[in-house]
C-alpha cells in the first residue's frame, strides 16, 4: 500500500500544479461529464444553461475561451441543453462534488459554485479510480505470477505508459472510472461465488460501466468468460439483467428527456462521429504518430508479445475486438495523450506485460522499465513544449514525431539552464 500512497502524493501534486498553472482542472471531454455533475448537484436536474454559460465563458491562462465544443442549443423550454456524453461518470463525480461543498461549509470558505476547487474534485476522484484500479489488478495479477513480476508490472503501467498522464495531469475523464471497473471485476469474478446478490451487483457494476463508457463495455469479456464457470440459472440472470437494467435506467431516461426517445443516442446516429471499417485505420491506429497505439505506447509492444506466448486468447480477442471497433470510428486516433480509446484494455495487456517480465531477469526487467519510463516522461514534456507540431500537425510524419523527441532533451536542459 506504500506503493499507493507515495503515487497518490505524486499524482496529486502534479494535478494541483497543472491546474494552478492553466487555471482550470477538467479538460476536453471532461467538460461535458463535469456539466452532469454540477447541473444535477446545484440544479437538482439538467438545466445545463447555467454550467455552459460559466464554460463557455472562461478565463483561463490563454485569456477567454470556450470549453464546450459540442451543440449546446436548448431543445425544449430552454431548461434542458443537449449533452451528447453519457451521464455515468458525471455521477459517479457527484460524492466529489458533495465532499468539497461540506469542506467548504465546515471551514465557511464560502465558495462560490464555479470555483476552481470543485473542478479538483472530478479531479481527485479520477486518480482514486486508476489507483484503486491498479491495486485491484495487482491483487488480479498475483494469482497468475511472481510479487516480483507484478510489482514492476504496476510500476511500469504507470511511469511507462499514458496510464501516468490520466493519473497526474489529466484525471478528470471518464476512462479513470472505466479502468478501476474493468480491474475491479476481473479481480473479483476471478473466484466469483454465484450468490443471487453477486449476479445483482456483477449487473450494477456492468451496467454503470456502460453508461461511463458504452464502447469499452467490450472489455467485459473476460470477465463473464470467468463467470459462467459458475452454474448459472435463470434465477441468476434475472438478477443480473435487473441490476443492469437499472444503472442503465439513468443514461435512458437522459436521452429520453434530451432527444425524445429512450434509444437515441447523437454516438449511434452518428452526430458526432460514425463508424466506418477501414483496413487503413486499423494499421494507423497502432503506429500512426498522431496517437497510435504503439508508437506512443511501445511498451504495449512486449505486452502484447506476452499475450501471445501466454496464450491468452480470450483477452487477446478483447484487445481485438476493441481495436476493431475503435478504429472504425472517425475519430479513432483520439485526443489528448496517446492511444485513449484502448485505455480500458490496459487491464488486459498487463496481463501479457506480467508474462514478459516473468520471463526477463530482474536486470533486463529494470532496463526494460527504465527505457520505457524514459520514453514516456521525454513524450509527455515533449506533448506540452511541442504542441504545434505535435497536436496540431495533421501531417506530422514519424520522422518528425521522433525528431521532435530527440531534439526534446536538449530543449529541457537549455530551459533549465536559461
């Protein structure tokens, strides 16, 4: 647990920075679940009017800009916008939300409802998720292999990967509680005792996952490949479907009250993005320098490789399955750090890092940690001081993007020395 706290101190303080530094602490998409949270915390409903014209307004370091970037047209009386994000994590921040309104009555701080502060609520609660969620698939990974090899396999997810980057300085996102569910069920479903009451919750936890990330509910394959090891009955799928049912209930009802119908979603009627298979896009989407898998990730690379020797089929289908249909949508490539769209599979892919350094001495597993570590610290300084060609260069070639990370270093040290 050690471990646990010192990444917990470190992530925070880096959160806290960031946020000071920028003057704001939910990002891109992050805007969208933080407008569920505070509507229905402040409003007591989805009268958005009030949250999008505070973000559609702000001051942040770059002076006044807007944070919302979809439509945001009132549909009806003019008391509920169109939100097109589902409501799950927007809920799921709400004990945040409750927790920083009773700081601030038990020290009379008087905040007002769109201070900073209650924007590093969502905040903290993300780097809660993707801790928790590692701790969970620690406790996973141990049934499996070495406490040697599962250590450094927890260490290098975070310091190796994007995993670092939605921990520390972008945790306001609805793929941190995807993660933690995805860790928590595959640790808990391992030896799962089929009571009626398990089914019920195993059908919550499904059906919240869904409704915090629709596409990453693909991930959910192994973990009922788990559970139907248990004799199933009708009684038990009841209680599953029940349970499922009614977390679904929320985001139904929302899309009942924004767009007229309980089954319509802007994601399904491709207002905001389409699916469209393309064999182009699946090699992109894992080398492409514009948020490829593993060009920004490499040390998925072995960690797949392990997946393969291990032969874990069942979770190399799911890394599949999700691949395929991310790569299909129009926006497959993502935003912000790395290969997002394949964060709730990490769970899956340390299962394959796990083999590879069981396999690798205790020195080649720490070469391997420190190069990778290396790789990831020298893309994350290089994704802020190089945006424009990074972020903003939709021609950006791979000679460029690994330019840009070696001429990087030297960028830093001339920084530090000015």
């Amino acid at each position: 647990m050690k471990k646990y706290f010192l990444l917990f101190i470190l992530s925070v303080v880096i959160f806290f920075l960031h946020a000071v530094l920028v003057r704001h602490a939910v990002y891109g998409d992050g805007n969208g679940y933080y407008s569920y949270t505070h509507a229905l915390y402040f409003e007591k409903g989805l009268n958005f009017d009030y949250i999008y014209n505070h973000l559609g307004n702000f001051s942040g370091k770059s002076g006044v800009f807007s944070r919302i970037f979809w439509n945001k047209e009132p549909i009806s009386d003019g008391l509920i916008r169109q939100n097109p994000f589902t409501i799950g994590t927007g809920i799921v921040w709400l004990p945040s939300m409750a927790l920083v309104s009773l700081v601030s009555i038990f020290l009379n701080l008087g905040l007002d409802k769109y201070s900073l502060i209650y924007e590093l609520g969502p905040g903290i609660s993300g780097i809660f998720f993707m801790l928790s969620g590692l701790y969970f698939l620690e406790k996973y990974l141990v049934n499996f292999f070495s406490k040697r090899s599962v250590f450094w396999t927890v260490l290098t997810l975070f310091f190796a990967t994007n995993v670092f980057y939605y921990t520390a300085f972008e945790p306001a996102l609805s793929h941190q509680p995807a993660f933690f569910l995805i860790s928590f069920l595959l640790f808990w479903t391992y030896r799962f005792k089929g009571s009626l009451k398990n089914f019920f919750i195993l059908g919550a936890l499904a059906g919240l996952l869904v409704i915090v990330r629709m596409a990453d509910a693909i991930v959910l394959v192994p973990v009922f490949f788990q559970v139907v090891r248990v004799r199933l009955d009708y009684k038990k799928v009841f209680m599953f479907l029940l349970g499922f049912t009614l977390l679904l209930t929320p985001q139904l009802l929302t899309q009942k009250l924004m767009y007229g119908y309980f089954f319509v979603n802007p994601y399904f009627s491709g207002q905001n993005g389409f699916w469209n298979i393309s064999f182009s896009h699946f090699i992109e989407y894992l080398f492409s320098p514009k948020r490829g898998l593993f060009a920004w990730s490499p040390v998925f690379i072995p960690a797949v490789w392990g997946l393969f020797q291990k032969r874990s089929y069942v979770f190399l289908f799911t890394v599949f399955l999700l691949w395929i249909v991310t790569s299909s949508w129009s926006a497959y490539l993502s935003a912000g750090f790395g290969q997002r769209f394949s964060f709730a599979a990490i769970p899956l892919m340390a299962f394959g890092l796990a083999y590879s350094f069981e396999k690798f001495s205790l020195k080649t597993t720490k070469v391997v940690f420190a190069v990778f570590v290396f790789l990831n610290i020298n893309l994350i300084s290089t994704f802020y001081l190089q945006k424009a060609d990074l972020i903003k260069n939709d021609s950006l070639s791979m000679g460029r993007f690994i330019q840009l990370q070696i001429k990087n270093p030297k960028e830093i040290w001339n920084l530090l020395v000015k």
